[in-house]
C-alpha cells in the first residue's frame, strides 16, 4: 500500500467497522495514518510556532542552559548538528529542537533515569511559550491515546495493550525549526532530516509552517516534503520512496519502533526522510508528539504475534533500548550503556582497594 488513509478519530472512538479496517491497513502498509476530527487547535499549534521562534532568537549561551548534554538533551535545547539519524556515516540533522514532556512521569523512573525523566527547563520570562507547549503537547497526547486504543481494536487485542503500556513514560513534545539553507547547500545533497525510523511507540505529527524573512507564510517553496520508503517487494527489494504530504487539516500518526516490535512487525516503523527547500533562506517550524512505552515494560512481541518472536528476540526494556537509541544518535555518551544497573564490578573493586591497604 502506497497510500496512507484518513482516519476520522470520532468514528475510531465510537468503534466504526470500516475506520477500524482502514486503520490496520495503513499502519501495517505505510505505517501511517493521516488523522481528521481530532479537536486539537492547528492555529494555536502555528501560532506556538511563532512563540517557538521568537525564544530561539536569544543568545546561544542562554539558549545552551536550557538542559544541554548532562541529561542528554532530553529536556529543552538540542543545538543544530547534534542530533544524528541511525545511519552509517550520517550527517547531523540541520536543525534545532526544544524538547518537554506535557504528562505526569512515573516517580520511581525521575530517580532511576535521570536524564531520561529529567524535569522540564524553560526560557526564563517566557510563560506563554510554556503553557502554550504544554497545552498543546497534552492535547495532542490525547489523540495518541485514541489512536494506540483504535490500533488494539483493530488487532483484536484488548483495548487497553497499548495505553496501559504508556501510563507513567516519558513522553514528549518536541518543537523542531529546521534551518534555512545558503544557496551553496542547496547544490549539496544535504537534508533537513536523513532517512530514519522513530523509535518510540507513536508518533503525531500536527504539520508544519514555514518561515521566510522572519515571517510565517502560507506560501511554500518546492522541493520539500516528507517521503517514506514503502515496504519490499519483488519488484523493489529496498521498497520505493513515497511522498507523505497530509490532506489539510489532518494530523499525521506514524508507527514507532516500538510498535512494531509489540505487534511483530504486523505494524511497520516506516523510513522516513525531509528533504529541504530548492531555494536558500526558508525555514520550517513543526511539533512531533513522541508516545514512550514506560521504560520499565518488555519490548517483544505480544502473545498474539509470537510467530514473529524470533524476529525480535531477544526481549528488552524499553530503558535499555532508549539509551542504546540515544548514544546511537549522539544525544547520550557511549558510558551511559555502563550504568545500566551494573554495580557489583566496582562494589569489588572497593573490598580489593581497602584488602590492598589492610596489606
Ligand atoms: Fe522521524
């Protein structure tokens, strides 16, 4: 399948037969959906995007004390060529990013990861940037919980698989502004963001607005878009890139990682790429809604999906495959996969000091 079909989230949530179908196909096809009669806000989304904007015109080093590299930029500014797709050799994404989490963490998991529950940072004298992220990052939320519940329906699976697996995550919001290119770059085969696959459970995507000359604009330069690789065939054994553009007014809800591994690759985490203007000095502001399973669940295949075991074996926390996707992507040290509960070397190590002393 080629195309993603519109789910009207009203019809999912009153259990409509044909919603429900269309919903498997597209996320075991594509891995996506576009959402319509979703209730969140668009013009209060684009009008964050102008908030997002004006914080983003402070002074580098006050932007650098909001989170930075200690909690491995999982809370407020991740700086442009820091963040780095999963690919051999990939180039750091030309972009910036403000990160919080609009949802109540679990209390335990603040203190076991901190970096991955870190608290909220935010730019000081800005509290409509603030309510306004939050407000949209939780409504936005909202709708991943109806969709991760139409998903189990439509799987058969009791309606709460997915959503019991979220509650207490670190879910997050992220506003992105991918940088305007100089007319140099736009000869180069650079991107806004390379070929990747998101590794949480589900992704939302309420769309973007471009920026030119300072200005939010409904006009939009050519040449960029997102595109999605398709899943292998006969005829394209690496699957064929497709351009993924939402019909307006929709939502775009794409499978994670995460979400395929639970369903045994029945829903497919697609590749996905944005490429850049064909001419310099535009930008784009958009807001991606990252729904975590809690760190503390098992990644494998749910009891239905079990044929696929051996394809996802073995089990894992979704901690530990948190921290191994950051240090792959350059937001956390390689260290942090040392001290995922590993203490007894150094708890020995300590008697050897003190036996060495005692002679
Ligand atoms: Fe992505």
């Amino acid at each position: 399948m080629n195309a993603a079909p519109v789910i009207d989230l009203q019809r999912l949530k009153s259990a409509d037969p044909d919603t429900i179908r269309a919903m498997r196909e597209g996320l075991s096809g594509l891995g996506l959906v576009y959402v319509s009669n979703h209730g969140v806000d668009l013009e209060r989304v684009r009008r964050l995007y102008d908030a997002f904007c004006e914080v983003l015109e402070r002074p580098e080093a006050e932007k650098a004390t909001w989170g930075g590299a200690d909690i491995w930029y999982q809370r407020g500014w991740t700086p442009p060529n820091t963040e780095q797709a999963v690919v051999a050799d990939g180039q750091p994404d030309f972009k910036e990013c403000f990160f919080a989490t609009p949802t109540s963490p679990d209390p335990d998991c603040e203190r076991w990861f901190p970096q991955l529950f870190a608290k909220n940072v935010w730019p000081a004298d800005a509290p409509h940037f603030r309510s306004e992220l939050l407000c949209v990052g939780v409504a936005v939320h909202e709708v991943g919980l109806d969709l991760l519940r139409g998903c189990a329906r439509s799987l058969e699976l009791p309606q709460h698989a997915f959503t019991k697996l979220v509650e207490g995550a670190a879910n997050l919001t992220r506003l992105l502004r991918y940088l305007p290119l100089t007319e140099e770059q736009i000869e180069s085969d650079l991107l806004w963001g390379e070929e990747h696959t998101d590794f949480n459970l589900l992704t939302l995507l309420p769309g973007g607005a471009f920026f030119h000359d300072g200005q939010r604009t409904t006009e939009r330069p050519g040449g960029c878009g997102l595109r999605l690789r398709t899943r292998p065939t006969a005829e394209h054994p690496l699957g064929e890139q497709v351009a993924g553009r939402p019909p307006p007014g929709c939502l775009v809800a794409q499978v994670g990682q995460q979400l395929e591994i639970l369903t045994g690759g029945e829903f497919v985490a697609t590749p996905h790429e944005i490429t850049p203007p064909n001419k310099p000095g535009w930008s784009r502001c958009s807001l991606a809604h990252f729904v975590h399973v809690h760190p503390l669940r098992r990644l494998f295949p749910l009891m239905p999906f079990h044929a696929s075991a051996d394809e996802y074996a073995p089990p894992v926390l979704a901690s530990t495959y948190a921290v191994k996707t950051l240090v792959d992507i350059g937001l956390a040290p390689s260290e942090a996969l040392n001290a995922l509960g590993y203490r007894h070397y150094a708890r020995l190590e300590d008697i050897r000091r003190v036996e060495r002393k005692n002679g």
